[in-house]
C-alpha cells in the first residue's frame, strides 16, 4: 500500500430482512479487504450489512472500527466487543464526522435513506475538494442503476461541474472496488469554485 490507505470506510444497510445476495456482497467486501492489508471502518452495528462486512474483515485479520450515535448505542445495536475502537457521538452528523476523520477511503454497499445520505456527503466532499479520497458505490446486483443513471443525468444537464467519474468509482465487484483502491493516485476534482 503506497498510496497511504489503510482504513477503509463501508457505508451499508443495518436490515436483516434482506436478500442473500447482498449479505454475500458484504462478506465478499470484507474478506477483499482484510486480503489486501487493509482495516475497516463501520458503523459499529451487530445488524445487516454493515455487520456482515466487518466480521468477515475481523475473520480474516483485519481490524474493525466503528462510530455510533448514543442513541443507537442505548438501543442496543452496539457491537464493541469486536472492535479495536468504538467510538459513540452525540448524533448522526458528529458520526459521520468520525467516519470520515479516521478513514482514508469510501465504499457503499447497498444501502438505505442512511447509506445514501452518507455517500451524498462524501461526493459533496470530493466535489468541493474537502476530500481526495477515494470514493466508490459497490453496485451489487444492479442495486444502484437507477442512483447512477441520475448522477450522469445531473452531469449531462450541467448540475454538476465536470465528470462524475471524477468524483465516484463505480465498481461491479468487491475485486474491482479494492484494485481500484489499490492503484488509487489522489487527483484534484475541479468544482464550480474555481475560477
């Protein structure tokens, strides 16, 4: 890892109820990412996707760190015992602030409201060039079709500045999603604020 890259970010569902396609994804991801040397930070959930992933990253030698509101930690949904850290905010925002503090790259897995909004953030970020780093939606089984075409729809109707591809990868599988990560040369995406 030349790049810097160590701990990687996964933004995913905390649903149970959901098809074995994307619990497969999720293991998939993590297992990649403990493979390649690299940690994981998550949500610090026992539940859905986002556990799925940091397990399998914990099953094959890599380290879990994860950030959760009080109030879903007074829930219950916390799962500490795994985790080299585990760290609680006050709320979501102060949560997705940790997150992004102590990693150095993004991926989104399939998601709801909160996956969405938390990989919204992260493409402002980059877009306005608070962020360099690498950034990626793991579209598992099409998942995210709909979310990509709109994004080249804001590109072609110039609501964006620039390309897209500047600002998201979009990977097809857990492989394609780590190389990506692993050939990653930090870039400036130009925004509209610049003259």
């Amino acid at each position: 890892m030349t790049n810097g890259i160590k701990n990687i970010s996964v933004f995913a569902s905390a649903a149970n109820d959901i098809s074995e396609i994307y619990y497969k994804a999720a293991a998939e991801l993590g297992k990649t990412i403990a493979d390649n040397g690299y940690d994981i930070v998550y949500g610090g959930s026992h539940r859905g996707l986002m556990y799925a992933c940091a397990k399998a990253v914990k099953d094959n030698g890599g380290k879990l760190y994860a950030v959760m509101p009080e109030k879903m930690v007074d829930a219950g949904l916390a799962n500490p015992e795994d985790c080299e850290e585990f760290h609680i905010t006050e709320g979501m925002r102060e949560r997705k602030a940790k997150l992004d503090e102590i990693s150095d790259a993004v991926i989104a897995l399939a998601g709801g409201i909160g996956t969405l909004e938390e990989m919204s953030e992260m493409m402002v970020q980059k877009q306005l060039g608070y962020s360099n780093k690498p950034t990626i939606i793991l579209n598992t089984n099409g998942f995210y079709d709909h979310l990509i075409e709109f994004l080249h729809t804001m590109e072609a109707e110039r609501f964006t500045h620039g390309k897209i591809s500047d600002i998201v990868y979009i990977a097809d599988t857990a492989q394609d999603a780590i190389e990506y990560i692993n050939n990653y040369v930090p870039q400036r995406v130009f925004s509209r604020l610049d003259k």
